[in-house]
C-alpha cells in the first residue's frame, strides 16, 4: 500500500494563482506524454508518487492525453484508486475539452453539447465526482465565447469543477471571455498557455491582460518538449519524444535549436545548475506564472526539474545574457 511522504510538504513553494483563493504548487506534472495505453504503467505509477511525495499536488490532464486518446485519464484514474485517493482533498486534478474526442460535429471545439459531455466522460474514466480545474482548451472560432463560458459555468453550478480556465486564448479572446466570467461570477482564475524560452508570445500582452483581470497562469512546454534540457546534448536518444516520430517535436526541430542550447547550457552551468532547471526557473520570475508544468518519462527527470527551485533568482546580466543567446536563434 501506497504511503505518502510525511515530508512532502517541507520543500516545494505554493503560488496563487492571480487573486484567487487557490495556491498551486510552482512545479506540477502535466500527463499529455508517457501516460498513454503505449507506455509502462508501472512507470507512470512511479512518476506520480515521487510527484506527490515531493510537493507535487497538481496533476493536468485532458480528454484527448493518451494514446489512445482519454487513456491518460483512465491509467490516472487507475493510480488515483490504487495509491491517491485516501489524498483526494490533498489534489488539484484538472481535465480539459477542446480537441478531438469522437466523431460527429460533437466531438471537439466549444458548443455547450461539446463541453458538458465531454466533462462527464472525462470524470467517468478518472473514477472521479468533480475536477478542480475544467479548462477550454482551445477557443472555438464557430461558437460563441458565451456560449463557451456558459457551459463551463454550468459545470461549476453543478459541482463538476470547482474552478474554470482557459488555454492557448489569446490576449484579446482572454479579456473578452473574463468579462463574461465576472458578470456571471464563475470562478475563472487561470489560464494555461505555452511559454518557454524559444515561445515568448505571451509576454507581448497576455500576461498584462492576466495581470489587469487577476488571473494566473500555468506554463505549458516550458522545457519546450526536452530541448531545454540537456536530453539532446549528445545526439537524439532512441527513447527520447523527438525520437519517437511525435508530430509535436522532431530531430529537425532539436537540430535547430541544438547552438543556442549548447550556450544556454554552459550559462546554466554557470549558475551551479542544469539547463532544465534554469529554464523551468526562468519561466518562474514572471509574476503571473503560479505554476510550470513539466511532463517526465521517468523519476530521474521530475528529480532533476524539481532542483530548480534552490536557485529561481536571476541577476539583470544573466537575463540578459540569455536574451542574447536567444536573439541568435531569431536570426538563424
Ligand atoms: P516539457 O516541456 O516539460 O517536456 C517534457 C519532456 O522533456 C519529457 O517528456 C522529457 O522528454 C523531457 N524532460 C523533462 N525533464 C527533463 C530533464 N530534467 N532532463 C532531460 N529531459 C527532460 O513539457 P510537455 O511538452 O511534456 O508538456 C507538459 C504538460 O503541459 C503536458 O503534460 C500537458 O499537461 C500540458 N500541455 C498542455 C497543452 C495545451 O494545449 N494546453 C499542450 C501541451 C502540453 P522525453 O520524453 O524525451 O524523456
């Protein structure tokens, strides 16, 4: 039987999201990759305890993780039954609705039909009566933000997800489905966009428009799928995502980058750390980001990310020595 460490709380920093209630953990695993039907269950089982035996009280999650798609949620659902639910009140368990799920003109995007449905099965595969967090995870071009922000209400009125967020909405669609939120007075208080140093987007205004409507955010890909890391240093492992024939990152992508990283990580090595933990500390000095979220094929990985926080300060020349390296890759 699974115990959890009683130190578990001793080391890991809690952020706010914006100006809600809800703190989350600086560092929290994301199960988009490496928790399918594909990969070693034991394994995914492992991941998750280390994650909670270090502080790690938010997993992320969605209906389409996989492959096969939703079998992320049913393999956590597994691990929650088997180790975590006796810690039930001790977790932040999200689930997001907006890719494709099934067939039909129902099965993805933002209707009402398309969200509600999707929650339902999303809380049945994770043997779960409520989210913490249900995001849209991405706007709908065809339906109405209202509508949108509607259904996601609904599920909080019925005690489906006790809190709402938004992902990959730009700056503009954020303030516009924030003002439909206040008026309705959902709890809508974080958003979860991509941000890594080679995807700075929403610095150029998404991250004052968080801050003007008191929202958080939680970074997604902020090792940028492995290359901000040291993974790639010496060539592309057979084991590694790029590897793996993944549509999201592949070894041209890893190619690209490999000059810049090779000098951001001689700076992280400078600073007495690796470059996964510089970077996960670099996404972290933005005052809106409560929470990064890192994916991890095995412990060693979430080992290595969760150092990152002995050393989240930088000094004004160290960020800019970064911005120069990565000014390079601009040009390039
Ligand atoms: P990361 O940028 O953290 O990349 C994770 C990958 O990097 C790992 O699978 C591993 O690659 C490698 N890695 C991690 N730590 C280390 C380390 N210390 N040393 C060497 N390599 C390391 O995040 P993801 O792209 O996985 O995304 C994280 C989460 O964000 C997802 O699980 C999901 O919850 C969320 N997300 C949300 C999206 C959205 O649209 N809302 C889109 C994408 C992600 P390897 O597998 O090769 O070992």
């Amino acid at each position: 039987m699974y115990l959890a460490n009683e130190q578990r709380y001793e080391k890991m920093l809690y952020n706010r999201v914006g100006k809600s209630g809800l703190k989350l953990p600086a560092i929290s695993l994301g199960l988009w990759h490496n928790f399918g039907d594909v990969d070693n269950f034991g394994t995914q089982r492992e991941i998750v305890q280390a994650a909670f035996d270090n502080g790690i009280t938010h997993f992320d999650l969605a209906n389409n993780y996989g492959p096969a798609a939703g079998s992320a949620e049913i393999n956590f659902g597994r691990i929650l039954k088997e180790d975590l639910l006796p810690y039930r009140d001790e977790l932040i368990i999200s689930s997001k609705a907006g890719y494709y799920m099934w067939p039909g003109p129902y099965g993805e995007w933002g209707s009402r039909k398309y969200i509600i449905a999707s929650c339902e099965q999303s809380l049945k595969r994770m043997g779960l009566d409520y989210v913490d967090i249900f995001y849209s995870h991405r706007p709908d071009p065809d339906t109405p933000l209202e509508e949108t922000a509607l259904a996601l209400d609904q599920l909080v009125r019925q005690g489906k997800t006790l809190y709402v967020g938004v992902s990959n909405y730009s700056a503009e669609q954020t303030a516009e489905i924030a003002k439909i939120f206040r008026e309705l007075k959902t709890p809508f208080i974080i958003h979860q966009p991509r941000y890594n140093m080679f995807d700075r987007w929403i610095e150029d205004s998404l991250t004052d428009v968080l801050a003007d409507e008191g929202l958080g955010a939680i970074t997604f890909s902020p090792l940028a799928q492995g290359m901000l890391t040291n993974r790639y240093l010496n060539g592309i492992p057979n084991d590694s995502r790029a590897h793996s024939g993944s549509p999201f990152l592949t070894e041209e992508n890893v190619q690209a980058t490999l000059d810049v990283v090779n000098q951001l990580n001689t700076l992280a090595e400078k600073r007495g750390q690796t470059l996964a933990e510089m970077a996960l500390a670099w996404n972290l000095r933005q005052p809106t980001v409560a929470s990064v979220l890192i994916g991890a094929s095995r412990v060693s990985q979430l080992e290595d990310n969760l150092k990152a926080l002995n050393n989240l300060t930088f000094s004004p020349d160290e960020l800019n020595q970064i911005d120069n390296i990565l000014s390079k890759l601009a040009k390039n």
